[in-house]
C-alpha cells in the first residue's frame, strides 16, 4: 500500500484545509494553556499538516510507517530545525524517559485500524507517553461519510495529468476503496490500482475505550466546521487529556 499511491497523494487531497485542521489542534492547545509544547505526530504521511504545525515552532517528532510516504515528506520538512521525521511503527514507539505534552493523529489513521483490540493498544502506548495532564489529539471519520458518502458509491475525478474512479463497497462496518488512477506522461497513459479499507467506530466506542485507558475530559468537534456534531458531519476531532 501506498507505493505509486503515495507520488499522488497530495494532488488527490487538494479538499484538504490543512491550515484550518492545524487551527482547530491549536485551539485544543490555547485551551489548556500549554505553552510551545513539545509533541509527537502520529501518521505525518506526505508531512502537510506537519508543516503547519511547525509554523507555531513547536518541537515536533513526525512518524509514519511508510517510508514511500515519508519520502515526499522529507523534501518540506527537512530544512525545518524544530522537526524531527523518523519511520516507525504505531503500535511499538517508545521513547523511555520521555514524556510528550501533545500526540496528534490525524487524517484517518484511527479509520485504518481494523482491528479494535489495536486501536485500544495503540491509546494505551499513546497515555504511557503523555505526561501528566497531556493532550491526545485525533480525528476519526464519522459514521454518515463512511456508510452514507462513502458506502457502495462511485466516484470519478480528474486532476491535472490524472484522471481516476474510485470504488467503494461497503461491508457491514468495513468500506473498501478500490481505486483505478490512470496518470498520463510523455504522451501516455500509466495506469495503476491502489486497494484501501477502513473501518467505522462509532464516538461511544472511541469515548468508552478512551475512559478505559484512563483519558479524562473527552470532547469533540466537527473537525470541518468546529461546531458541535451533527448528523452531516464528514470528520469527528477528539481531545482527551491525561
């Protein structure tokens, strides 16, 4: 996953307002007071919403565990100072002795863990890593864009030199992306598939594993709009503290 994916992956999200994403972190932030905090991010991908972040010259350790992700991320990071981008896998970071004031995981990454039992290790390993009264940041999608928007639809776009479909098909709480990209160059069209799944958690599930880990003080937001959730919200941002 994510090889070919990964050259095209910032033309295929131009929706993204990664500058008001990075907003509403900060708006978390402002809350609680916390001042230049040192944070982790959890998923960086192509390092867009990183580089955001790394406008308000917080220290930021950026991982992900694709390094063909990582590659297209290096390139906008690597002349900041107070950004560090290593590769590393979710479920196993540790960094002993040392504790983070914020962790972020945004963009899905919650939605691609299928199984729940990892989801519920993976906020486990991130509550170890907090110090105390530390923030956990996170986005899920909700549950109207993956069964409703998303569900058994067809989608067709054209972006520059890349014209795609995108193929969704729902099953039960699972949606699987099968995606056609057909990219032209010298004249010529490559084309290439790309196979995707998530998963649909509900907030009382987040919420209750949330509590069950020990997170006090959970809220969330409409992450597009930061107002209160409602039945046509497409992503769901989460606070909890430690």
């Amino acid at each position: 996953m994510y090889s070919r994916f990964s050259e095209l992956y910032d033309l295929l999200t131009f929706d993204i307002d990664y500058q008001k994403y990075a907003s509403n972190i900060l708006g978390f932030i402002e809350k609680e007071n916390i001042s230049k905090p040192n944070m982790l991010e959890i998923g960086c991908g192509t390092g867009n919403l990183t580089q955001e972040l790394a406008k308000e010259g917080y220290s930021i350790l950026a991982f992900d565990n694709s390094m063909d992700m990582l590659n297209v991320a290096f390139p906008k990071l690597i002349d900041l100072e107070n950004v560090n981008v290593v590769m590393q896998d979710m479920y196993k970071f540790a960094y002993l002795n040392y504790e983070f004031d914020v962790i972020i995981s945004l963009l899905d990454v919650i939605n691609y863990i299928l199984d729940p039992d990892k989801i519920e290790k993976l906020f486990k390993n991130i509550y170890s890593g907090l110090r105390e009264g530390g923030l956990f940041i996170f986005d899920i999608n909700s549950e109207d864009k993956l069964l409703n928007v998303l569900g058994n639809n067809t989608y067709i776009y054209e972006r520059e030199n890349v014209f795609y479909t995108w193929e969704n098909t729902l099953d039960d709480d699972l949606v699987y992306f099968d995606l056609n990209f057909f990219v032209k160059e010298d004249g010529l069209y490559e084309r290439f598939k790309e196979t995707q799944v998530e998963r649909y958690y509900s907030i009382e599930f987040i919420k209750s594993l949330l509590e069950k880990v020990g997170f006090v003080q959970i809220e969330f937001i409409d992450e597009d709009t930061a107002m209160p959730v409602n039945e046509k919200t497409q992503r769901i941002l989460f606070k909890a503290k430690k």
